[in-house]
C-alpha cells in the first residue's frame, strides 16, 4: 500500500474534455449538443493553461459586448449596412461567448472553485452582454419604439427564468424530454436563439424586425403561461 508521502507527491489527474461535460446545466437541446459541448474544450484548454472561471466570464463578456458594438456602430448607416461579414461576425462571436459562458461553470465545478461572488459575477455579465445583444438587435431592425420596449422587456424573461432553473424554486410545466418536446422548447433555448438571430443577420439581416417580433410574442406568451402554472400551484398549496 502506498505511503501517504507518495500519494501526496504523486500529480493530480487532469480532467479531460468529458468530465466538463458530463457536469454541464444543459439548456436545451441546441445548448447541450452544442453550446456545452464548445464550452468543455474551453474549459479543458482553461484547466491546462490554469485559468480561473471568473477569467473566462469575462472573457465572454468582452466578446459579447465588442460584437454587438461593431454591429450597434454598422447599423448606424441603415440595414443594408450589415453585409454577411458582420452576420458572419455576429453568428459565430455570440456562439463562443456562450460557450465560454458554459465553460465558466464548467471549470468552477470539476475543479471545485464555486464561490458565491464567482456565481454572481457570471449572472451580472450575462446580463450585461445581453443588454448590448438587444441593443444591437434593435439598432438593426429599427423597429418601432413599442415594439422595441416589449423585445427588451421579453428578453429578460429568458435570464430570469435562467436564473430560477438553477434555485431551489425550479419548475417545469413540461417535465418530458422526448425530442418532439426538446425540439418546440428550441424557442426557449438561448444558444438556438441567438444562433437563430446570427443566421438572419448573415442572410437576410431586413428580416431582423421580423425575428424581433417572432421572439416577443414567444417570449411573452411563455410568460403568460408560467404565470397562470405557478398561479395555480400556488393556489393549490
């Protein structure tokens, strides 16, 4: 039997790219077959270069925000301003700054570096590259200023919701996860979503308002329902 000095010396085994995997929080189906998958190898290469979490949260910010920035400033000179390149930009910028926001807890997790400030952190950059995504969403499409008020206003409803999935409140009204199911919740997923966006900004960046529109009526009609599903179990209690 090994002494204790040699099980002290010996080196910490390194987690591959499926132990960060395998601790993900899912999203959805986009999310997990994509999104976390992208965010293991982050948190692999993370680990090996010897990283914090909180260095990767940021990372993700500074990404989101340059991204939606450059198309805040393109968007200036009108839609058609927004050629495939700055899609192009937009559609893979947002997919690896979500995936680094994946990784982050990823690595906080298999490496065990979860703190409460590492937690809060993360939900505070999320929120603010999000608000920049909207921003950018809404300086192309150029919708009208109600419609501009509801999107932002229902976009939120995806991080809260987001935030109350990981808390000791959790709910679902759909608990199964056929994939007839997994595929209508794509709506709801939020690296489906903004890779949705990035397609229509590569291809056909007119129809922004149009996504804009589809999106607040989901988004609110989802609302609705969660309201009216925790009301009566509420109620029941």
């Amino acid at each position: 039997m090994p002494s204790t000095e040699v099980l002290t010396s010996m080196p910490r085994m390194r987690p591959s790219a499926a132990d960060f995997y395998a601790v993900n929080r899912g999203g959805g189906l986009f999310s997990e077959a994509i999104s976390q998958r992208i965010g293991a190898v982050f948190a692999l290469l993370a680990d090996r270069a010897g990283a914090k979490p909180t260095t990767l949260t940021l990372i993700n910010l500074l990404i989101g925000v340059a991204v939606s920035t450059v198309l805040v400033l393109r968007a200036q000179d009108g839609t058609t301003a927004i050629t495939p390149l700055f899609g192009l930009l937009a559609l893979v910028g947002w997919q690896v700054a979500y995936a680094l926001d994946c990784a982050d807890g990823q690595l906080a997790r298999v490496t065990d570096q979860r703190s409460v400030a590492g937690a809060r952190i993360d939900i505070l950059c999320d929120v603010a590259s999000q608000i920049t995504l909207v921003t950018a969403l809404v300086a192309v499409a150029r919708p009208p200023l109600w419609l501009a008020a509801l999107f932002a206003g229902s976009w939120m409803v995806n991080l809260v919701t987001s935030v109350l999935a990981n808390s000791d409140v959790a709910a679902s009204m759909v608990t199964s996860r056929s994939l007839p199911v997994r595929l209508v919740k794509l709506v709801r997923d939020y690296g489906a979503v903004i890779f949705a966006a990035g397609l229509v900004l590569t291809f056909a960046p007119a129809l922004t308002i149009w996504f804009v529109a589809a999106f607040t009526v989901v988004n609110f009609g989802f609302l609705l329902a969660s309201i009216a599903f925790t009301a009566r179990a509420a109620l029941r209690g």
